[in-house]
C-alpha cells in the first residue's frame, strides 16, 4: 500500500477517465495507442534514403532499452528467413566480427545514450557500412559528420512510446539494403489490425468487455513471469517486460519455450511456496511448433495449480500483424497497470538518476577500446 493508505485513486477503476487524469500526467497512454499512427507515417522520413553499399555478411544493431527493441523484434520475426547473421547489441563493446563487410544500424531514439555512441566509434573504427537512427542529439552530429546515412524520426517521446518510429524506420532501411524483402503488404495489414484494436482496448471500451483493462486487473499487483512460446514470441515477452518495469513500475522478468522446460519449470514445483504473488503469462502463436506447443500444454497444467494464468495468442495474418497484435496488448497493459498502482506511466527517475550520476562520474577511460 502506498504511504497515506487508501487514497481517492484507489477506489477508481480503470473506466474512469479521473484515474487517467490523476496518474498519466504526460499522456504515456494516448502515446501507447498510437502505434499504427507511428507505424504508418514513417516511410515519410526514409524519401531520399539511401544504404550504404556492397555486399553484407552480417548485420549488427546497436542500441539500448527502448531503442533497441525495434532490432530484437525485427530479428525474432524473420530469424528463419535472415540469409545473414543478425545480432542486436545492448553493450558497450561491438562483437569481435564487424568489418568492412558488416551491416552497422546505431539506434538511439535520443542520439545521446553513451553505450550506442561508444560502440558506434568501434563500429566506424572497423570499417562497417553504416546507418543511424535518432530522432536528433549527438548521433545525428557524428552521422552527418561521418557522411553515414541517417534517418531522423520525430522527437519529443519517451523512447519507448516510439517504438513503431523505430521499428519502422530499422525495418525499412534493412529492406532497403536488400536484406529484408519489401513489406509494404505486411505493414498495411498491420495498420488495419492495429487500428481496429484500438477503440477494443483503449480507455472508451469498459473493463466488462475490455481484456487489456481485464489483464491489467489481474497483473498489477503481482510478479509477472511472461513465458514466450518460442522465439518469436521471446522479443515480445521482452518488450512486455520492459513495458511492466518502465510504465508501471512493477517486476516481471521473461522466459522461453521449450529452454524453461529444461530448468524454471521446476522451480514452480516447490511444495509450500508462496507462488500466488505471481501471475503468469503465456504468450502464442499460431506457427508455434506442434512439439513445443505440447510442452506448453503439459507446464501450464504445472503453473495453474499454483497460480493465476493468463494467455494470449497472436493474431493477424502477417508475422508483423501477429507480433504487434501482442507487442500493442502489452504495451496498453502495462500503461493500465501503472493507473491501477497509481504511478505516472511516463517517469523513470531512477533511469534518470543513473544517467545524470554517470554524467557527473565520468571515467571515459574505458568507453572506447
Ligand atoms: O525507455 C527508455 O527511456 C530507455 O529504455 C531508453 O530507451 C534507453 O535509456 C536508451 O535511450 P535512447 O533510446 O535515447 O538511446
């Protein structure tokens, strides 16, 4: 309970718009719910884009939190069909491989995030092909000053509210670099689902009918242990973590079909243990292996006689469909988790805090090998 006890905010429900006044102070929720906005007018700030050329034989991503998201989905959905290898690097250090022949995409919604500045100087130093993404700040400088090209989405979000700038964006240049196929089709049948969800969870739908605000009820006051039935659904389970710790302040940590079958699955078997200050979370989808889906059958039965379970199977044609199908439910989730523990969704002090304590400590003696 929060210090005061019981105030006015806790006897609200997620219908009432006084609850959405009262916490989300900057609009985290309306920002969340333009995801197809986002999605959709991308393509706008790639006119005039142009790759860098030459033949690539792996693809790298650099960037962190929020900006590096759009390069984990993107690598999740197209894992079996990407003829190059595809890493993303949230570090301070590039892996040991990037050359000339390497594919280098410097992601930071702000341009000032050091760890993706840092490995984008080892990058440069190496001799990758490069593109930056930002919406400005110091990445944007050393682009132009380098002649890398550049794609500027617009500024003025928390960079994790512009995920689909940023996936966008990364989605496109990586097919205008021929190594993703063109996914004009894809994206509009993304925009059509996306946009149809939006009235179905957004804040005007009641609770009764509403399974965001529905799942937002069971899960802000717990744990939540989101289980990704795959790969696929692994970067989502991720993003949903993230979402849960960013905008509502919660814990929740993800894992993955069929690995957790090898260890976690048996520490939900203690007899005895408090497992009900959990929820879980299964995340699906339709292309999940016949095998794995056996083995998610068999440990929900384990999770349900411990604690609460909710799951949720993507929908939409299109991987793309399908992944923002889940990545959106989430993301509206974790905005109605933060109302119903009343906290402002927008405000990450402690992120905040951290990165002004490094401004002011700094030891840049290590940043650059
Ligand atoms: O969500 C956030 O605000 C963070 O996870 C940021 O994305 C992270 O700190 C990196 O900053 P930037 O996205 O500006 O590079």
């Amino acid at each position: 309970m929060r210090e005061g006890g019981l105030n006015m905010t806790d006897t609200m429900t997620l219908d009432s718009q006084d609850l959405i006044k009262a916490h989300d102070l900057q609009g985290m929720l309306d920002k969340a719910l333009s995801l197809p906005e986002q999605i959709e007018e991308t393509p706008q700030y790639l006119q005039g884009f142009i790759p860098p050329g030459g033949e690539v034989r792996n693809v790298v991503i650099l960037g962190m939190g929020g900006s590096r998201i759009g390069g984990d989905l993107i690598k999740a959905q197209y894992s079996q069909k990407l003829e190059v290898p595809f890493e993303v690097y949230p570090s301070y250090l590039i892996p040991g491989y990037v050359g000339r022949e390497s594919l280098v995409i410097a992601v930071s919604y702000s341009g000032n995030t050091e760890e993706t500045l840092t490995t984008f100087e080892q990058a440069r130093a190496a001799g990758a092909r490069m593109i930056c993404i930002s919406s400005g700040g110091a990445l944007k400088e050393k682009a132009a000053q380098h002649g890398i090209p550049f794609i500027q989405i617009p500024g003025g979000l928390p960079p994790r509210a512009a995920l689909g700038y940023i996936y966008t964006a990364t989605s496109m240049a990586l097919e205008k670099s021929g190594i993703l196929e063109n996914q004009d089709l894809a994206r509009s049948e993304t925009l059509a689902l996306l946009k149809s969800l939006k009235s179905k969870w957004g804040p005007a739908s009641p609770s009764t009918e509403n399974p965001a605000k529905h799942c937002a009820e069971a899960l802000h006051d717990r744990t939540v242990a989101i289980f990704a039935s795959g790969a696929f659904t692994a970067a989502i389970a991720e993003r949903w973590r993230c979402q849960l710790n960013e905008n509502a302040k919660m814990v929740a940590y993800s894992n993955e079909f069929p690995e957790m079958n090898h260890n976690e699955v048996v520490g939900w078997t203690q007899p005895g243990k408090a497992y009900d200050q959990f929820h879980a979370v299964l995340l699906r989808d339709r292309d999940d292996l016949a095998r794995v889906s056996q083995r998610i059958d068999f440990t929900k039965e384990v999770l349900e006689k411990r604690t609460a379970v909710s799951e949720f199977i993507a929908q939409g044609e299109s991987s793309m469909a399908r992944l923002f199908f889940l990545v959106y439910l989430g993301d509206i989730i974790s905005v109605y988790c933060a109302l119903l523990n009343g906290v402002n969704p927008t405000s990450i002090d402690i992120i905040d805090a951290m990165k002004e304590f490094l401004r002011n400590n700094r030891d840049e003696s290590g940043l650059v090998k």
